[in-house]
C-alpha cells in the first residue's frame, strides 16, 4: 500500500468488527468522545491512514487476516470518513494486560483520581508484567506507524494507551512530525507519584517525544508542567499547548433530527408527561460519578418533597470496560442504588428515576433532547463532551448542574451551577437551584433563558473537531519545522 502523509494512532479505531444476524462478520462505527471527534476531524484532512488496535477475537483474526493493509468497508459503515484504517494484530494477552490492567485500571485511575489508596494502588510482579506488555503494545504502533508513515509525515497520537509512543517514533523516525493529545485530566505531581519512579519518568519523557502535547484545558497542562519539574527537575519550553475540543453544531443538528431518535423521544415524552428532566448520559464508568449524582438525587427528594411526583431523572449509562472488576462492582452498586430510590419514591403513576444501563444510543439522545437539567458531576473528566452535546440538544433552555473538575467547566462555566462532585449535599442544593430556574424559564415571560441557552451553545460550539484537529495539525507542522 501507498504510505500516508498523516496518520492518527489510537487504541480505538472509528470502526468496530461484529458478526451480523446473517452470521456475515460487519464493520460499524465505533463509539465514544474520541472516536466521534477525530472522525469528523479527519473528514475534512484528505490523505490519512488511522492505525487503531484490535480489541476482540474476532478484530485480531480479522487485522492477522489483513495483513498491515488497510480494512475493506464501506465508506458508510465509518461515517463517511475518507481514510484508511489499519487495525494491528495485538496478542489477546498483550492486549488485556495493556488496556485492562495498565491503561484503564491504573493509568485512568491516577489520572482521575479514583484509587481508594489503602488497598490500591499495588505495584507487584504481576503489575510489572502488565506493564511489560503496555511496553509491547507501544512498540506495536510504533511498528505500525513506522511502516505506513512516508518520509516527513504527520502523526497525530491520542491518549493515555499511547504514552510511550511519541519517543519510541522520535528515536526511530527523526523525519516525523509528532503531536500527541490527552483527552484525560492531568493530576499533581503528589497524585502522579503514586506511580513507580522509573514509571512516571517514562510516561512523560514517552509523551515529551512529540513535538506538540495537546491538552484540553491549561489546568491539566498546568499539572503536567508541574509534573515535569518534579521529575526531571524542569519544565518543557513551548511544546505544552491547549486545544478544548468542543462539539459539531451541524452534526448534533442532525442527530437530534434521526427518525430513531425522535421515535424514542416521542416514546420517553409519554412516559415522562410534562414533568420537568433531569438528564444525563455517561459511560457507565467510575469517574462519572452517578452513583454520588444518585445520592444527590435521592436528597434532593427528601429536603425538596415538592418536587416529588414533578420531576423524572433519566440516566442512561452505556456499558463500559466491564472486564475490570471495580467497573462490575460500581455498576452494580448503582443498579442497587436506583432500585432503593425507586422503592422509596414510586408510586402508581409517578417512576422517580428512569435508569438505562445498555447501549440505546438513540433513547440517549432523545432523552437529551427533553432535558430541562443537564446533570454532570464526575470527579474529574479531561472535558466532558456530552456537556456540549446536551446543551445542542436540548429543546428546552437547559440549566446545567455541572462538575468543577470537568475541563468542560472552563467553558461552560460562566452559565452552570458549578458542583464540587464529592459533595452531596451542595449538588442536592445545585439541582433544586436549577429545578427552581428551569420551572421559572417554563412560566417566565423575559428573555433571560433564551439568551442563557444562546451563550451556552456558543460556547459548546467554539472548537468543533475539524478545527480542534486542523489547529493541532498546523502547530505540530511549524513546531517541527522550527526544530528540524
Ligand atoms: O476520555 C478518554 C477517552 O479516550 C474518551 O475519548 C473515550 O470516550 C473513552 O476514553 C474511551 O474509552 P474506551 O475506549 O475504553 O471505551
């Protein structure tokens, strides 16, 4: 095959494998922030190749059987978007110990802060040989990308799967223009130490081989310089940059116009009736904090019983790393939570709580839709782009219960109620405030809520992915050509 004069890295690629009812194997789209944001970005940037992992059985026959060559699908099967995507091989072992065990159960929990530290973190001879295999799985890209790069190309790598990568390339391919991106929060230098000594160090010099790190806020930048000066004893000059990803008016346009979508909005209005929404969509994942968002909920029922019988919150959780047991373990626990809230308030015509823990994509979107109260309160999340998505979609003038730990939160800020998420009782208070102002907005006769609404998608609006990634592709280019 040609090589590729751009090429994105990423542990998820824009399409997944499955088989189909007809026992044919199918590629579809795949899901979440990342995979939506790149694929509208790299619509618009031409010549491009995106190398992604194989992530199940059936992906990693399917990448052995392709060879390094890019997957046959239908340009509609991935969105529309016009490019190549080469899926690599990983080992099933490599694989798990990398994604479950380093990327998503120890690298996700320092960075957002989710360890209960007198059990864990625990940094034995098992976690090193799941480290040793991050190692591995690095080295793959760096293969990979080493084979479809051409000479001077871009590569632009995501996240914290691929911490190594950026200074495996540098070392390998001088020619390369290298940029890299965190979707992840950033933590302090006492957070980040949790890790290994010589871990920690090779995380961020990995991440110092591109010639741009990109991140979402300078808050997180912030803490990664400091990271930097506790490490290596100094900073990095110019390569630290900031690009707040922010969503396609145009897409959630169309999205909140699908047939599926309106059907499922239709369907949830009749069951809802003209109760006010509290709305949320996550991954059902620990650092969203739904179970403490349930919590507050339940509080709000009690100090507030007006609202009992007046208002439904729906949260549709999409099922999320559930080979990790503390993900089974919180899931179930906020199964648990919303069954007790349920029995406590249910009566015969009013249902509390509407909790969908499955991947009904289209109900989420229409439950979005109906939201008067967008409720965001992770403990701490790189951006949240579903704060975005929300406020586009949303028919109401939605209010916004958000959390200060969200990147989100720098540019929705100025127009949210602003929630510290361990404080259950302040986010019980936040969501009566926003109730109180939504039924306001609902009887009101100024113009105040429409102007509140007109801000906010403003601002949701302001680095849509195709510019968030040209912005990238363009310092990426001119900081390496100042360095070459
Ligand atoms: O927040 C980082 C991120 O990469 C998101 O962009 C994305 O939605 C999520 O993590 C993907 O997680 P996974 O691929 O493990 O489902």
């Amino acid at each position: 095959m040609t090589k590729a004069s751009l090429v994105v890295a990423s542990n998820r690629g824009p399409v997944s494998i499955s088989v189909g009812s007809d026992g044919e194997e199918e590629t579809v789209r795949g899901g979440g922030g990342l995979v939506s944001g790149m694929q509208v970005a790299l619509d618009s940037a031409g010549d491009a190749v995106w190398v992604c992992a194989s992530m199940t059985d059936r992906e990693r026959s399917v990448a052995r059987r392709s060879a390094g060559r890019p997957l046959e699908f239908s340009a509609g099967d991935a969105g529309g978007g016009d490019f190549d995507v080469v899926m690599i091989p990983i080992d099933g072992v490599t694989f798990r110990q990398a994604y479950n065990g380093i990327a998503n159960a120890t690298l996700w929990f320092v960075l957002h802060m989710l360890f209960e530290p007198t059990r864990r973190p625990l940094f034995d001879a098992a976690w090193r040989r799941q480290w040793a295999a991050y190692q591995r799985y690095n080295q793959s890209f760096a293969d990979a990308v080493d084979r479809l790069a051409e000479s001077g190309a871009t590569v632009m790598v995501q996240d914290y799967h691929l911490f190594l990568l950026p200074a495996l390339l540098r070392e390998r391919r001088p020619d390369l223009k290298i940029g890299f991106f965190t979707h992840t929060p950033w933590v302090s230098p006492d957070y980040f130490g949790l890790l290994p000594d010589d871990v920690a160090h090779d995380i961020l010099s990995g991440m110092l081989g591109a010639d741009v790190v990109g991140f979402h806020t300078w808050r997180w930048a912030e803490q990664f310089q400091q990271c930097c000066q506790a490490v290596f004893g100094k900073v990095p000059d110019d390569q630290l940059k900031v690009y707040g990803l922010t969503a396609d008016l145009d897409e959630m346009n169309s999205r909140g116009q699908q047939a599926d979508v309106r059907s499922a909005a239709r369907e949830l209005r009749e069951e809802i009736g003209d109760r006010l929404v509290i709305g949320r969509v996550d991954r059902a994942e620990l650092s969203k904090n739904v179970y403490r968002g349930l919590l507050a909920y339940r509080e709000l029922l009690h100090r507030w019983p007006h609202w009992q019988g007046r208002v439904v919150h729906a949260v549709f959780d999409n099922p999320s790393r559930e080979d990790i047991p503390e993900y089974r373990e919180y899931t179930a626990a906020v199964e648990r939570l919303g069954r007790e809230i349920d029995e406590e308030f249910g009566t015969d015509d009013w249902t509390p709580l509407l909790l969908t823990i499955e991947q009904d994509y289209p109900s989420a979107l229409a439950a979005l839709t109906l939201t008067d109260v967008v409720f965001i309160n992770s403990v701490r999340d790189g951006m949240n782009l579903v704060a975005f998505e929300a406020v586009l979609l949303s028919e109401r003038d939605p209010v916004m219960v958000l959390s200060r730990e969200t990147g989100a939160a720098d540019v929705l800020g100025a127009d949210a109620i602003l929630v510290n998420p361990y404080d259950v009782g302040q986010t019980a208070e936040a969501l009566n405030q926003a109730l109180v102002t939504a039924l306001g907005d609902r009887e009101g006769s100024d113009d105040s809520a429409a102007r509140r609404t007109a801000r906010l998608r403003e601002a949701a609006t302001q680095l849509p992915p195709a510019k968030w990634f040209d912005e990238q592709l363009r310092q990426v280019r001119s900081a390496a050509e100042q360095t070459s």
